[in-house]
C-alpha cells in the first residue's frame, strides 16, 4: 500500500501569498488538531462513532460464508440503494471489479439501481440474464427511504408474478434494530445484514453495505479493510504535518474560509475512481453543508476536462482547490508505436498511453500552480483492495475532523428532511395533509411565471 500527498501547490511559498496557505500556519495547527482528535476519541469511545474501527468489528466471515453459499445461483445482482447506501457499491465495483482483473474468473454481474426512473428500472430488467437468477441487495439504513422501497416494492412484485420465492433472492441490509424494512424482512424471511446503528449512510461503504456485494465478485474484502487498518493509525497522528486526514482537512477548510475557495473540485486521473470522486461529493457535501459553512465539491474527471474545464479553473474566478488523483501503475499499459509519422504523434513515439496520463496530470497541476491556482495531488501506486480501503477511510476521517474544525455536526444531514416530508405529503401519505395544503398553495403561487 502506498499513498502520497504532494500539497506544494497549496503553499503561499510556491504560489504566493494572495492564494497559497501560509506555510507557517502549517506548525500552528498541531493544537487545533489535537483538540479535534480528542473530541472524536471521546465520540469514538462512548460508541457514538462507528466508522473509525470498522476492521475491527464488521463480520467479514459471515459475509463470506454467505456469498459461499450462494454465489452460484446468481448470474447478476441487482444493488438497490441511494446515497451513502449506494456510492460506494459503485466506487467499489469501477474501482475493482475490473475486466482484466475477473478475466477467465466467473462472478455475477452487478448493476447498481439508486434513482426512481422507470427507464433505468427497466433497462436494468432488460439487462438481467433471467429473474430466477438475479438477486436484489435492499440497502436502507433507516429502512424507510421512498426511492429504495419502491424499488423493493418492484423487485419484490416482479419475482411474485413470476412465481419465484422473495426470499431466496432478497437480501435486506438495513438497522439490525429498528425500521419497516427490517420488519418486513422478518415478515418475509429475507435474509438480512445489518447496518451498524452508529455509521451514518455516507461512512457506511465498509461496513456490510458495500462489502456484500463486493464480496460476491470476487474482491478480497479482508484487504478493503485491512488498508482502513493501516491508514487508521496515521490519521490519529497529532502532529498536523503527520496526519493525511488532518492535512486535508486543515488545506480544504483554509482554503475555504481564508482564502476564499467554496468550491473543491475533486480531478481523478483514473477512469477506474470516477465514481470515487462521486462518492467523495456526497461526503463532503452532505457532512460539511451546515450552518452556512461548507465547500462545493465538484466531481470531473482527467484527462477528458481539461478540455471542458480547465478554462474556467485556469482563468475564471479564484474560487476553487483542485484535488487530484493519480495511479503510478495501471494493470496493463499501451506502448505507442503506429508506423506512422506526422508532427503531431513523431514525439509520442516510443512512449506509453499511461506515461501520457501523468505527464498530462503533473503538466495540468503545474500550469494551475504557476496561474496561483492551489492544488494538490494523491498519488497511489496501484488501485488495490488495500488503497481503496485507505482512501475510503482516509477522507472518511478528514471529514470528521473539517467537520470539528468547522464546529459542526458531519454526521446528520437536517438539510434533507423537508424535502422528504413534502414529497411524501404530495403522494397522500397519512398525517401529512397540512404540509399537502401548504404545498398545493406554494405551488399555485409559483405557477404565475409560466412560459409555455
Ligand atoms: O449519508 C446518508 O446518511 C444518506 O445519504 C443516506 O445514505 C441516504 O439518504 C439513504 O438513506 P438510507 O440508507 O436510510 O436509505
């Protein structure tokens, strides 16, 4: 396992005082740090956070034993969730569950159902070998979310009507203590995992939630874990220049509040953790979106926008971090050598497709650097079971402590729940007639402005 975080574009020595965090600040910090550690030490040790030593206690055995079981009844598994009950399902499975990794090995093909468009459903349906061979991962932590259930509801209607057994193809993740879909799994007799009551949705992905079904494609689940392990003691460090959870931490929230950057644009050099930049957003924005505090992470992907948004970021406002992330090695490499010859390919010659990546990641944060553009780049050596276990923790973590930093509670999201009680008022849900009428009324109201 092998992580680096090269944060000199960040520093006012490199790119100046005007952007650039003061590199002095860097030894002032340690305190702040410390007190922020404490503060999640004690959460950690009254049991109100979960997520800091999931290696320790998720049941990977009985996962296993599970998917030992069963994996060979099923030609696709169907993941249905959303938010942090389904980001990282999809990170996982981009991240390693990739072709030339499964070649000649036989594991289900797994799609990931997390909106409510009929289109997708059903282009899902269509994509699925046969009904009697799929299985359907319910993951809800609370057990109530709407997109999930009616996607449930679907699943579950569908095998009925082809006269197949729910309960040999629904399996529920959700709170091993309380909500309907835990009920009805009793009532049903799905076969359940549990969601542990203190990890929050988006801290989730290391638990059962993302493990179950990276377990059924063959990835080594006790590695995922072991790299949280191995980057865990780190992330406790309190000396600030020691601590890569600490280090983002303090570099995105300064940057944020002292040198006017809301928006953190996350830049992955890797076709393979485009969904972790997906899944870092959703962190970010939902644990650190309070109080009017917060950042803006933005998702994009290298090298493909450089040549939609490397404009704006070069010469539009000076309001945003670049963070990038890069692969040394990639499983195979392409050597560039066509018999061919024009100006513009005679210098590619000779060279890989993958040596081509990197030269455009470091020729990018480097331009950026020079325009007074902060940046940073995290650099891993391969996309292994273990680094992608480390990062998965490691921003974890640092989002827990920009969240003590900033003063606020990383681990709800208030900001979520009208929109909730609106929507279930607007499909009649019982005891929720006063906010229909106040619905109905607002939207008479809006409807003045109208263009058709
Ligand atoms: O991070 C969170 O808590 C949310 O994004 C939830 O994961 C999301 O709302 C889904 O919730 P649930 O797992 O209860 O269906």
């Amino acid at each position: 396992m092998k992580i680096q975080i090269d944060y000199s574009h960040c520093m006012a020595s490199n790119i100046g005082p005007k952007n650039g965090v003061p590199d002095e600040l860097l030894n002032l910090q340690s305190k702040r740090l410390e007190d922020a550690l404490s503060n999640l030490q004690t959460k950690k040790q009254s049991g109100e956070l979960g997520f800091f030593d999931l290696f320790e206690t998720v049941n990977t055995a009985a996962i296993k034993e599970y998917v030992q079981q069963t994996a060979d009844r099923f030609e696709d598994i169907v993941v249905i969730g959303i938010g942090g009950s389904s980001l990282g399902n999809r990170t996982l499975h981009q991240a390693l569950n990739h072709p030339l990794i499964q070649k000649g090995k036989r594991f289900p093909k797994i799609q990931v159902c997390d909106n409510i468009d009929p289109d997708a459903l059903h282009a899902i349906f269509h994509d699925v070998k046969s009904l009697k061979t799929t299985q359907f991962q319910i993951i809800t932590k609370s057990g109530s979310t709407a997109e999930t259930l009616a996607n449930f509801m679907i699943s579950y209607q569908t095998l009925k009507k082809a006269g197949l057994k729910a309960s040999e193809q629904i399996v529920a993740i959700t709170d091993p203590a309380s909500g309907d879909l835990l009920k009805l799994a009793k009532q049903e007799r799905f076969k359940t995992f549990p969601v542990p009551p203190n990890v929050g949705g988006r801290f989730s992905v290391l638990t059962s939630v993302g493990l179950l079904s990276a377990a059924y494609s063959g990835i080594d689940i006790d590695s995922v874990l072991a790299g949280a392990k191995k980057i865990s003691s780190r992330c406790w460090e309190k000396d600030l220049s020691n601590n890569p959870a600490g280090l983002l931490a303090f570099l995105f929230t300064n940057l944020c509040d002292s040198r006017n950057k809301p928006i953190l644009i996350f830049m992955p050099y890797s076709y393979r953790l485009k969904s972790f930049a997906l899944w870092f957003c959703q962190l970010w924005a939902e644990s650190l979106g309070k109080q009017g505090k917060g950042q803006t992470p933005v998702a994009t992907e290298g090298a493909a926008d450089q040549h939609s948004q490397i404009q704006l970021y070069m010469e539009g406002p000076e309001d945003k971090v670049i963070q990038f992330l890069r692969v040394r090695e990639p499983l195979e490499d392409f050597e560039l050598n066509a018999d061919l010859s024009a100006d513009s390919i005679d210098y590619l010659k000779g060279k890989s497709l993958h040596q081509l990546f990197l030269a455009e990641q470091t020729a990018t944060a480097t331009a950026l650097a020079r325009a007074g553009r902060p940046n940073l780049t995290i650099e891993i050596d391969r996309i292994t079971e273990e680094n992608v276990g480390a990062l998965f923790y490691l921003f974890e973590f640092a989002t827990a402590i920009a969240g003590e930093f900033w003063n606020i509670n990383a681990f709800d999201q208030p900001g979520v729940e009208e929109g909730k009680r609106l929507t279930v008022a607007m499909m009649d849900r019982a005891r929720y007639e006063s906010k229909k009428a106040e619905l109905d009324r607002w939207q008479k109201e809006l409807h003045k402005y109208l263009w058709e």
